[in-house]
C-alpha cells in the first residue's frame, strides 16, 4: 500500500466527520496523581520510584526529548515495535481504558460499544493525537477496523490487514508479506534507506528488554508480592510509552532490589497467588489489582497482551536477511499472539495449564469487558477445559468505572471462599 492508497473515508466526507466530532468537550487528561501516590506507597521497592513518577509526569504521553524524531501511535499488540523503532522513530501504543475518556468517546461512537474503543475515541479530546505523525491499526476485532475510518479524518492512518487466523504454517508467507508492505510504506514515508543493520539494532533492544521482563515474570510468580501487582503492571503500561533501553536498565534495578529482598527473605505470604488472563489491564483501570490486593491474593502472573503479550516474546533470527528478519518479527507478534481476535483457542488454553502447573498458582480470573464479544464468546470453552484439567476458574465481566467494585469483590471473595 503506498501513502496515498491509505485513506479510508474521502476528504468531502472526512471534512464533514471532522466538524462533527471535532472535540467540543474540555481539553483535559485526567489527573490521577492520588491514585498514583496510594499505588506506589504500597510498592515494597525504592527503584520503583521511575516508573510511578514516569506515569506522574505522564502529561502528554511522550517520552521523546528528541523532538525531531517521529512519533508513531499503534494499536494492540500486533505491530512490530522493531520495525518503527529502526526507522529511528517512536513507537507508541496507544490502546487505552480510562473511564473519563470512554464517558467523552460517547460523544463519537455510541455507548454501547467496547468501553477500550469508546476510551481510545474519547482521548481525541486531550489532543493527544496531534503530537503524532502516524496511526498504525491492525485487523484486530471488528471495532478496531472500524477505528481506522473514525480516527481517519483527524490523523493518517496505515491499516495493516492481516489473517484473522494464528496457524504458523497456513498464514506466515502472508505475515511476512503484511509486514513488509508496512516496512516499504514507512521506507517511502520517511524517505529513508534504512537497511537490515537498523532492523537488527532494534530486534536487540527489544530482546534485551524482553529478557529483563522473563526474569521479572518468573521471579514474581515465584516469590509473591515483592514486586507487587501494581508495580508489575504500573511497569507493563509505561512499556507503552518509554524507550526500550531506559526501560530494560530501569527494570534491571527492580530486579536486582527484589532479588535482595528475596534472599533476606522479608517478605512472607500466605494469601493465594492467581492467574490474570483476559482483556488488557491499563493504568488507570486497575480496579481488580486493588479488589485482589485487599481481599490478600498475589497476582502472580498473567497472560494479558498488556503485559505478559507485550514483551514475553522475543525475536529469535535465524536469517539475517531484510526478508529474514521481518519474518521472524511475523512469528514474534502474530505466530505467538493469544488475543480473541484470531482462531487458535488452544494457544491460550495450553498456556494457562502450564503456567498454572508450573508455578503452583491457585487459581485463573478471566477479566471480561462488558461489551466485547471475542472475549465473552470463549469463556464457556476455556471454563470447561479448565475444569476438566482441576483448575479453578473465574469470569468477571466488568467496566472501566468503579460502580461495580462491590458486585465484583464479593464474586472474587465466593471464588477464593472456595480455594481454600
Ligand atoms: S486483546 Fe487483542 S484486540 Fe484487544 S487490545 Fe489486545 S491485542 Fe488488541
Ligand atoms: S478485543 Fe474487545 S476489548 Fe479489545 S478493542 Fe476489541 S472489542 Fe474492545
């Protein structure tokens, strides 16, 4: 696709749309500073400091101090940051679950849509999206497509349409092909020679960060609450939005401050450890962290494209080739992904026995959205396996706001009622 193909609704109707949700509302973020300070109070590591204070400043989003470099705003966890960030550009995920800006998003898609959608259309009013040179949306579920016309008349927007199917063999030439399209239009956009070198460079970052974050995730299903829930996904989030290579060295410094911990051994539980899998976990919405936190459980690992999606995997190259490495980014982002969206239940499934098995946890929550479908309609099939296997299972379906954090701790407090 080359960058004039990319547009999905022509400029008369793009004007039209522009002037209609041209957003009339306060030019506002909402301030969550005292949220932050009872989140990170309850942190049990000093290095942690960063990355609450990171979110603190998090006033426009950017962590660029390099104003010339491109910023790149992507959705899910199906666009290779690899591919942005040797262009020397700036990666930024954007998908978003604040209750504030999915009540403004109502304003330009009706209420009874995904509240991430509703959240990600209400952050048109922060103006947010004019600090950015390019959208990428992929193919995800039907409302992400349909975010590629609404955000279409305020912003470029390059839609990258890929198999709605996760089987390696069926689908990795068209991956590759996907991916490559994309690496010419951004060659062609930004009127760049990058070569194979650039791509390497940033395949590197990338597994550096991946291999801090492994070691991260094991350490914390095996030694509960040391690196606690919400310094674990606190982390996770600002990965949206910070370099690669701060982050790796910052997250160093957690690691090595828990590991000390853990051979002084100050810190004991006894409370059960769980399995969060589900839909995305985005600060603010960390509604279930506290309800868990003070019904005493450890969230101790997770499978969420928030966290655990975003940087379990990493880039393994066995070409190093433009074509090489662009397939294996293919494997890294879509081979490995267990987001609803795709065919390939399975993948999940197998992944929450062995990670339950592996580590001991005690039980699985599923985190449903009220409003999305592709996570609702494969709760039967996964409770069923679950049971069968002797894994306790619990499906929450909840809302970004807090009205129903009474409703929703009671059902966490039956589930673990019954673990015990
Ligand atoms: S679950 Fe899938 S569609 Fe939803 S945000 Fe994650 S990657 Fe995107
Ligand atoms: S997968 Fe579900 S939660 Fe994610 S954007 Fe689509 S409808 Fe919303």
């Amino acid at each position: 696709m080359s960058a004039k193909e990319n547009n999905f609704i022509k400029g008369s109707y793009s004007k039209v749309l522009k002037t209609f949700f041209e957003p009339s509302g306060t030019k506002y973020l909402p301030d969550y500073s005292s949220a932050i300070k009872e989140y990170k109070s309850k942190s049990k590591l000093k290095s942690s400091t960063f990355f609450y204070d990171l979110v603190a400043g998090d006033k426009n989003l950017f962590w660029c101090e390099d104003k010339k470099k491109p910023l790149i705003g992507y959705f899910c966890n199906l666009v290779p940051e690899e591919i942005i960030l040797a262009f020397n550009a700036i990666p930024i995920r954007l998908c978003s679950a604040d209750t504030y800006c999915a009540k403004a998003g109502e304003e330009i898609v009706p209420g009874d849509i995904c509240p991430i959608i509703k959240s990600v259309c209400g952050s048109l009013f922060s103006k947010k999206y004019d600090q950015l040179d390019l959208l990428v949306i992929p193919a995800a579920c039907d409302s992400k497509i349909k975010l590629a016309e609404i955000l279409s008349p305020f912003k470029e927007v390059y839609f990258l349409d890929i198999p709605r199917e996760s089987s390696y063999l069926k689908n990795v030439e068209v991956w590759t092909q996907k991916y490559s399209q994309f690496y010419k239009f951004l060659k062609e956009r930004f009127n760049s020679k990058i070569t194979r070198k650039e791509l390497l460079k940033a395949c590197e970052i990338t597994n550096k960060r991946t291999d801090i974050f492994r070691k991260i995730y094991s350490f914390r299903a095996k030694n509960p609450n040391i690196i606690n829930s919400f310094d674990y996904f606190l982390m996770a989030y600002t990965s949206f939005f910070s370099d690669p290579a701060v982050w790796t060295e910052k997250a160093e410094k957690i690691y090595s401050e828990a590991l000390e911990m853990e051979s002084k051994s100050l810190s004991v539980f006894n409370g059960k450890r769980i399995l969060l899998t589900g839909a995305p976990v985005i600060f603010p919405n960390f509604k279930i962290l506290k309800i868990l936190e003070e019904l005493g459980c450890d969230l101790s690992a997770d499978t969420l494209c928030s966290a655990y999606g975003k940087m379990y995997d990493p880039v393994e190259i066995d070409e190093e080739t433009e074509i090489g490495i662009i397939r294996t980014l293919s494997l890294k982002y879509i081979a490995a992904s267990i987001c609803p969206c795709f065919l390939g239940i399975d993948k999940l499934i197998d992944l929450l026995i062995d990670t339950v098995r592996k580590y001991k946890l005690n039980g699985v929550i599923y985190h449903n959205l009220r409003l999305c479908h592709v996570f609702e309609i494969q709760t039967l099939i996964i409770r069923q396996i679950l049971k069968k296997n002797k894994i306790p299972f619990l499906s929450l379906k909840t809302d970004l706001g807090k009205e129903d954090t009474g409703q929703v701790k009671t059902r966490i407090e039956a589930f673990l009622e019954m673990l015990r």
